[in-house]
C-alpha cells in the first residue's frame, strides 16, 4: 500500500515567491497534519485537518501560510511570500481518525530552501 | 503548557552494546507518549505508544519504553543495537482525548562498528 506521498521532495526558490506543497494521505484516513521540521525549533505542527476541516491552526506561523484540504485524497501548503526563514523540512502525516489513539503515518517531507 | 526534553542531543554507541534514550516531559495529568524514529531522509516512523496499563511497552526492531510516572520519564532502551539503528529518535507527548503531538528536540544516535 502507499504511504503518504508528498510532492515535490525538494524545492528551491527565491525570496517572495509563491511556494505551495502537496500532499495525498492514505486512502481511508481521515485526519491530515501538516508538521515543519527546523534545527532550530524542531518538529513543530502547524495545522490539522479531521474529515477535510481545519481544526487547529494555531501552530501555522504568520498569514504567508495557509493550507487547504479540498478533498479526501488531497491537501496543498501555501507560503506567499516566502522567506528565507521557511527554508525547513515540511511533513504531512495521515490517520485513520481524529485522536492520539490513532496513529499518525508520516510522509517522507519536502526540503524546502528559500534563497 | 506541555513540554518534552530530551537531554542527549547526540549519542555514540558500539554495534551490540546496549541502548537507553532518555524523555522527560512536563504535564498535568499522564498523557499519551511515543516514541518515532527518523532515517535519514525519511518521514518519521512510530516505535512505540502508552496509553495506560502496563508501564513497560514493546515496540517494532526490538526497542521498549518503560513509563515512570514518579519521574515523568519515558526511557526508550535496547538491548543490543544494530548498525541500521542509526537514525534521529524524537519522544513526543500529547494529552489524552486530544490530536495534538509536542516533540522533543530529538536525539541523533550513531552507531560505532
């Protein structure tokens, strides 16, 4: 079975560019998180999803972030304008539902660097 | 608020020798713990989880987590580590009947031949 899959897996850009990372949970997962990943700060989440609503966005850092989830199977990040200080490793994970009890399945991230 | 530390940034082991990451973490009530491990270049995979019941929890590749409420620690041990354990090792916390995972900062661990 595939995992979660992320695209693209790596991304380069220049500062004030309009970013926007995708991601396709497990089929039948109804919960969708969106981590990002710095040396500084660690593994931080920045938004959840449960049955395609945003449940929690308190962890997404200024309004240049925005993420949908406009179906089941799909789930885009946004950062416009990027900066250089987004430059991070970016994850989306899936589970079957809402609750800790549930595991979370991680995909392999997008390495994000802003110029 | 919740908080996870983990105070070993980086740790050196010889293949075979035996293994103990440690997590402490800082919360009202107990809540559920984890323990993910990272591969280079990978996503995060689930070790092993508490909820309740018995403190000493087995895991996947041979790892198990004891929880010890008295010192709010989740120590992650093995007892003979094999080279493909090199990896990143993040504990994370979060409360029961919540979504939300806090990580620790993570403890990178390098196996000697």
């Amino acid at each position: 079975d595939a995992g979660v899959i992320q695209s693209p897996r790596h991304e380069v850009t220049e500062m004030g560019q309009e970013v926007t990372l995708r991601c396709k949970p497990i089929s039948g997962h109804n919960s969708l998180f969106w981590y990002r990943q710095t040396m500084m700060r660690g593994l931080e989440l920045l938004i959840y999803f449960n049955n395609n609503v945003p449940i929690d966005d308190s962890g997404m850092p200024e309004d240049r972030f925005s993420a949908k989830m406009p179906n089941a199977s799909f789930s885009t990040l946004k950062i416009q304008p990027s900066e250089p200080r987004d430059s991070a490793v970016y994850f989306c994970a899936s589970s079957l539902g809402a609750g800790l009890t549930n595991e979370q399945f991680f995909g392999p991230g997008t390495r994000l660097t802003v110029l | 608020a919740q908080s996870v530390t983990q105070p070993d940034i980086h740790i050196t082991v010889s293949e075979g020798a035996s293994l103990e990451l440690r997590c402490n973490y800082s919360y009202g009530a107990t809540p559920y713990l984890f323990w993910y491990v990272q591969s280079p270049g990978q996503g995060l995979q689930l070790l092993l989880k508490y909820f309740s019941g018995d403190t000493l929890v087995q895991g996947i590749k041979g790892f198990e987590a004891e929880f010890k409420r008295s010192q709010s620690s989740f120590n992650l041990r093995k007892p003979s580590v094999h080279w493909s354990d090199a990896a990143e090792y993040f504990c994370a916390v979060g409360p029961q009947g919540a979504q939300k995972l806090v990580f620790g900062q993570g403890t990178r661990l390098t196996i000697n031949p």
